[in-house]
C-alpha cells in the first residue's frame, strides 16, 4: 500500500487525504477480518471441549458450526478485499499506467523505426536488385540473338 | 387379609391374621367419653395392606439366580456374547423402571399419593466413564464434520483465488496495450464483473466532423468464463475492412483474415478447463488470443473511420475527385476516363467473429463483397482484359491508403499533443486538414495506372532497339515515376588515350563519351523528356551544341512520346558519330538526325537517321544520301524508296554504323568518285 505516500506528492490534498482514508478503511477491514479469523478459531477450540458431566451437546455443536461459518465468511471477506484492491490498481494506478504507456509507447516508435529502416532496405535492395537484372537482361547474349533473329 | 411374614431360610409361608374388622374401643376419657379409632377409607385400607407385602423373598430369590448364572457365565466365558452384560444390565433396569412406573400410576390413579421428587441415583464409575465415551465421540464427529467443512470451503476459496489470478492478471496485462473501463451500471450479466474494453481512439478524431457511423463495437464487454479466464464478447458481424476494388476486376482475389498469429480458440480453454488446473501456457494463449481479437476490432474500427473520412471528403468539391456511386459502405470513383475505383467496407471473415471463438475455428477466413453488385469480369472481353492488367494491385493501393490516413492521424496527433505540452494553441491555426487525402488517393491511382501505360510504351521501344537499355529509376514518391533509357557505344580500339585538343577557346576533351542517358520523368500524368547529347533546336542556328539539353514536352501525350525518344536516341547517335569523326580528324558536321561529310566539288555524303516507332524490325533505321551542288542547301531528295542519291542501310548495330562511318570518310579521304 505504497499509494498513499506517493499520493501526497502528485493530486491535491484533498485526493491525498481521501487516498489515506481508504488506506486506512482497508487496513482495518484487514485487521478486522483476520481478528475474525482468530477469535473464532480459539472460541471453536474452546467449545470443542468435552464437558464433565457431559451436557449442552446440541448447543455446544451449534456453536462450533456457528464458528467455522463466520471463519469461512471472514475469509471469503479477504478475498474480496484482495479482488478490490487489484480494481484499485487497474483503475487507480495512472503513474504506472502512464510509465508503461510512455515505455510501450518508446518501443512502438522504435518498431515503428525499424519497420521503415528495414522497408527502405528492401526498398534499396528492390530497386538494386531490378537495376542490376535489367542490366544484364539487356545486356544478355539472349536478348541479342532474339533481336538478331 | 392376613399380613404374611416370613422367616430367613425357610420356604414355609407365615400367615398372618388381621384384626375383626369390628370397632374396638381405644380409650376411655375421664368424662366417660369412647374413643373409637378413625375410620379408615377404602385407600388408606390398601395402602396399609401393601405396606404390609415383604418383597424380600423375592430379592433374595432374584439374587440368588443372579449368583447363580454368573458363576456359570464365568464357566462359559469364552463362548458369551460381548454385549451380554449390556443387554442384562439393560433389561434389569428396565424391570425396575417399570415397577416404579407401575407404582407411581398406581399411586397417581388413587390419587392418594403423589410423586414429590427423584433423585438420580449416583452414577457407577463405568456409566460416567461411558457417558463421557459419548459425549467425545459426538463432539469428535461433529469435529470430523467441521473438518470436511474446512476442506471444502479452502478449495473453493482456492479455486476462487485461481480464477481471480488468472482473471486480473490477463486483465492487466491487457491493460497494457488496451483502454479497460468499469461499468458501474447494474447491467451485467453472470459470468461479467463489470469491465469492458474501450478500442475507440478518439485523439486522432476529436475535431473531425461528425462521424455518423456509429461505432458499437467500440465498447468491447469483458466477461470471465467457469475458470476464470478472461473471455471477450464481441457482436455479431461487426468487424469490417476496407476493400479497394476496380470495377469490373476479377473477384476471385482473396484475402485472408486472421492469418497473423494464433486465432483464440476456445475449444482448447474448453478442454483446459475439464482438466484439474489450467497452465500458464492456457493462459497466455488466452490472452494472446484475445489481444489478437481486439486488434482486430480495433484495425476495423480505424478502417470504418477511414471510410468516414472518405465519405466527409467527397462533400467537397476537388478536382481529382470524381464520385460516381454512393452508398452507405459504398462509394465508387471515377479514374481518368475509362476506369472506376470502388472503395467499400466488407465484412471480416466468412462467419461470425463471435462464432468463431466459440466454435475454436482457426483456419483462415475468406472475405465476402458486400457490394456484390459489381459487374463480373469476362475473361474473354480481351479489351477489357487487357485494360486490367494495367491497373495496380488492389491490395497495395489499400494498403497505401490507410497508410496515407494513418499517418495523418499520427501527425494530427503529435501536433495536438505538441501544442497542449508546449505551447498553446493558436487561435485561427488550422489544425490541418485531410481534405487533400482522397485526391492525394485518386492522383496516385491515375499516375500509377498511367505510368504502366508508359512504361509498356518504353518497354516496347526498347525491345525493338538493340543498343538500349532501360534503367527504372525509384522515385519513393507515389505520384512520380522515372526511367532511363541508356545508351552504351562501343569503344572502339583506335580512340584509347587520344587526346584531342581543339581550339584554344574551347576545353580539352580528353575523355570520348561511352554512353548517353534520356531520362523521362513522368508526375502525375505530366512526360518530361532529359536528354543529353542531342542539339537543340536554338543551338542548330547558331552552330553552339551543348552537351546537356532540355526538351520540356509540356502537354506530351503519350502517343507523342516514343517518336520523341526515337529522335532523341537518334540524335545521340549522331552525335556519337560526329565526335569519333572528329576524333579521326574528317570534317563533319550534323544537322539533327543527319551526319555530313563534305566531299570535293561541294558535294555532300550524308548519313541520315530515319525514325519509326511502329517499324516492327527496328524503330531507327539508316539511310546513306549524296548531296551533290545541285540540290537545294538543307533539303533531302523527297520520296520513299532507294535511287542514285540515297541508299538504305537497314538496321544497323553500332558498331556497324561505326564501322561505316569509318567507311564513309575513307571514302570521302579519298575523293568521293564513284
């Protein structure tokens, strides 16, 4: 999450203020959804006790399904958040889009550069090639005898 | 009823008697009073009377038989079922629970009793031990349950991550070359998260005129398929290209769509995705095959607006431009005067784009002419048939057309982004404009169909003189043609390292020319003829020849253009003639196509050079003529055909005209008597 530190720098202190409060609405749904993770992992262990005498068996069994439900949802919650964060950098991430888009742009103009130096070499090459048949087409003992003929 | 008792070890039964059921004086009191005893209700009678049962007997029977069946159990320990004791223990309870039963119902029934409590008797070491049997075993199924329940959830978040992986990653790295947008709208479907694909390239159009095309297809919609892989919904028939056509040319010319690089073919994602895990090669696939779809639609939607422009530009009067048909993907233009150019928009590809993806089709696709109202070609119309081999390949004229527009583009593009970066835009600044494209076009299409027809000319010129060479000459211009026609002399033996000095007015010439050159030039369907070595026409009044002239044949139509080159090689060969003359020191002089030598008596020996291009066996042929004094100065005897005074020759090579100008000033040394 390097986004918020670099953000200052660039928009206008209103985006870099709003850019850090969604670094920190992130950060603790993060925090919030791993402390889901784990709470109700430790309360699953501790339900899975076995009592003496033994007795709300039921409720005790409800309760760890309860647990792993909420674990699962904790965790499905993550992955979401990842998937938000990878939109973010599609859509959000202008400097490296545009770096990128300058690079390709460089490597277009390259390619662009070389296709025309190549075009003109063969071009070259061509017209070398045709100059050098048509001399000796015309200067070929066939052509003279047919003419001759 | 007599209560009964009895005693330990004794199998007799005791009898006992109850009491006359008469009233029996209990008391007297000091006032004389009898106290009689209660009177007891039928209930309390029975509860008395079961009060006074001793089930001992009976237990002690009942252990008794237990004693006994357990010592003979041990005897047959090895032959007792397991669960024997269970089911015993079992049944025994069950015989107690149902006399406690029957007690309590009995007791509730009189309604003279009634249960106040029960306590649960303490447990035995083995009842807790088994209770807490259960208990664990429940929880450890429930436990075992949760695990499955684990597992699932973990593969399907896995394979939720794998699809999301693939998903973003081939989604960024689109991204790389391609505009993506999100759509916030509710509108997607399943399978869709939302984003699309923005081909369109508005740069380049920003300040063009309207275009009234609609391009739809613009907004290319990203879907994801079961495996993650990103997937492109492309409409139906919607990628176009333009096709440049002569009207009347042979159809049969194909073009392959979708021959560079791999087609995405979904049928091997389909198969893919069967299998457990998709490779990173599946997916590279993927991707490249959808970075090729998307070229495509982007390439057809930059022809589509290239036909647009074309369309804009037929609005404004041009001199090239020469608009014979119109239709929405149609337009057709007048070239010159015998040929028409149709330039229309064609759909890619034989089927649906969108179908081939799904289907996985990848062999390459024919095109199909919209505009099938095009008149067909009769292979044996041979005026018509010869007429199309002088026009330019179709593709290459395409080719130079977008080409030409994609350039402006570029450079529109560079100058709009010149002018935000650095500088302001001027006011009143025409941003260029691409008016001149199409007629750039229409120019380029007549000069070149042109320019075949002039070289066809040269060509057949050249092949009809033996001592000419043609030379094409590249221009890198679309409206400019050149060529040179070349014409090497022999080097004959006696001239090498003669120096020659003239006058003192003139330069040495120390070197003999080996060759002469004509160049002709042809812009846009303008001739130019460049010769050297051939005596201008002001020269020849005033005796002065120079070396380089210039003939402008303004308005040379190509009928004119072979007799001028025929004359022009002639006079090069004149002038070849007269230099070695005058190298071997002979008097001569020439006069155009003609070569004299004086003889005595003022006559005159002339070597004249006759010119005909459409002369099958040679266009430059040569004739001797003897002048003698009689004969009006300047004037050749008139009349075809050979007579004292003038002798044809034929067709000489050059080294035989050598040869016999070699002959002629012999002759003319030696007195010219004949």
């Amino acid at each position: 999450m390097s986004k918020a530190g670099g953000a200052g720098s660039g928009p206008t202190a209103a985006a870099a203020a709003a850019a850090a409060q969604k670094q920190k609405t992130l950060l603790q749904r993060v925090d919030a959804d791993v402390a889901n993770i784990v709470d109700n992992f430790s309360l699953l262990i501790n339900v899975a006790r076995v009592n003496d005498p033994p007795f709300r068996n039921s409720q005790e069994a409800f309760q760890m399904e309860m647990r792993a439900a909420r674990m699962v949802q904790a965790a499905d919650s993550l992955l979401k958040l990842v998937s938000e964060l990878k939109q973010t950098a599609i859509f959000s991430g202008f400097a490296s889009l545009n770096e990128n888009v300058d690079r390709r742009i460089e490597v277009f103009n390259q390619q662009a550069e070389n296709t025309e130096k190549l075009l003109e070499r063969i071009a070259e090459q061509a017209a070398a090639s045709l100059k050098e048949l048509e001399t000796h087409y015309y200067s070929s003992v066939a052509r003279t005898h047919q003419l001759d003929a | 009823m007599m209560g009964s008792s009895s005693t330990e070890g004794s199998r007799s039964m005791g009898i006992d008697l109850d009491k006359l059921p008469i009233k029996r004086l209990e008391s007297i009191d000091e006032f004389g009073n009898e106290q009689f005893p209660p009177d007891r209700s039928n209930e309390e009678q029975r509860l008395a009377q079961i009060r006074r049962i001793d089930f001992s007997s009976v237990v002690e029977k009942d252990a008794k038989k237990a004693k006994k069946t357990s010592s003979s159990a041990s005897k047959e320990a090895p032959q007792a079922w397991p669960w024997q004791g269970l089911v015993d223990n079992l049944h025994l309870a069950h015989q107690e629970l149902s006399v406690i039963i029957d007690l309590i119902n009995t007791v509730e029934a009189n309604d003279a009793v009634a249960v106040a409590g029960m306590q649960r008797p303490k447990q035995l070491p083995s009842e807790a031990l088994a209770d807490l049997a259960v208990s664990a075993a429940t929880k450890l199924h429930r436990l075992r349950n949760l695990g499955r329940y684990f597992r699932q959830s973990s593969k399907a978040l896995e394979q939720q991550v794998l699809r999301e992986a693939r998903f973003y990653g081939s989604l960024i790295r689109l991204q790389q070359n391609w505009k993506v947008k999100r759509q916030r709208l509710a509108t997607s479907g399943p399978g869709s998260e939302g984003f699309s694909f923005d081909l369109l390239d508005s740069s380049a159009l920003s300040d063009l005129a309207a275009i009234s095309r609609p391009l739809s297809m613009a907004t290319v919609r990203i879907d994801h398929d079961s495996a993650g892989n990103l997937a492109i919904q492309v409409p139906k028939k919607s990628c176009r290209s333009l096709s440049v056509q002569f009207l009347g040319a042979d159809t049969s010319c194909k073009r392959s769509f979708f021959s560079k690089g791999e087609v995405y073919n979904s049928s091997v994602l389909a198969q893919a995705a069967k299998r457990e895990a998709l490779t990173d090669e599946d997916v590279n696939k993927c991707v490249k095959g959808a970075h090729s779809v998307l070229r495509e639609i982007h390439r057809s939607i930059f022809e589509e607006q290239v036909f647009d422009v074309l369309n804009l530009e037929t609005y404004n009067p041009s001199q090239g431009i020469n608009v014979t048909g119109m239709r929405e993907d149609f337009l057709q233009l007048a070239i010159g005067q015998e040929n028409s150019l149709c330039i229309c928009l064609v759909p890619s590809g034989g089927e649906d784009v969108s179908q081939m993806i799904l289907t996985g089709h990848t062999h390459s696709e024919e095109s199909e002419f919209s505009s099938s109202e095009l008149a067909v070609t009769d292979e044996k119309h041979d005026p018509f048939k010869k007429k199309l081999l002088d026009v330019p390949s179709p593709i290459s004229l395409e080719t130079y057309l977008l080409y030409i527009f994609h350039e402006y583009f570029l450079t529109r593009a560079k100058e709009r982004h010149y002018h935000v970066n650095h500088r302001p835009q001027l006011s009143g600044q025409p941003p260029g404009s691409s008016y001149a494209l199409l007629d750039h076009f229409c120019m380029t299409v007549a000069h070149r169909m042109f320019s075949n027809k002039v070289l066809s000319e040269i060509e057949r010129l050249v092949s009809r003189v033996p001592y000419l060479h043609l030379i094409s000459q590249f221009t890198w211009h679309s409206r400019t043609s050149s060529w040179s026609l070349c014409l090497k002399v022999p080097e004959p033996s006696l001239h090498a390292g003669r120096i020659r000095k003239l006058s003192d007015n003139q330069e040495v010439n120390c070197k003999i020319r080996s060759q002469f050159h004509t160049k002709v030039i042809l812009k846009d369907d303008q001739i130019s003829v460049t010769g050297e070595g051939s005596p201008s026409i002001v020269g020849s009044f005033n005796g002065n020849y120079s070396d380089l002239c210039l003939i402008n044949c303004f308005g040379c139509d190509l009928e004119d253009l072979p007799m001028i080159l025929l004359q022009q090689i002639a006079g090069q060969v004149i002038h070849w003639l007269h230099e070695e003359a005058l190298v071997v020191g002979m008097n001569a002089s020439r006069d155009f196509l003609c070569l004299y030598f004086d003889l005595d008596q003022g006559d005159t020996l002339g070597l004249v050079a006759h010119v005909d291009p459409d002369d099958v066996y040679g266009c430059i042929s040569w004739w001797v003529v003897l002048e003698n004094w009689s004969m009006e100065e300047g004037k050749l005897s008139t009349g075809n055909g050979e007579s004292e005074n003038r002798k044809f020759l034929g067709y000489l090579s050059l080294e035989a005209l050598y040869s016999t100008v070699m002959d002629l000033i012999s002759l003319c040394s030696a007195g010219g008597n004949h």
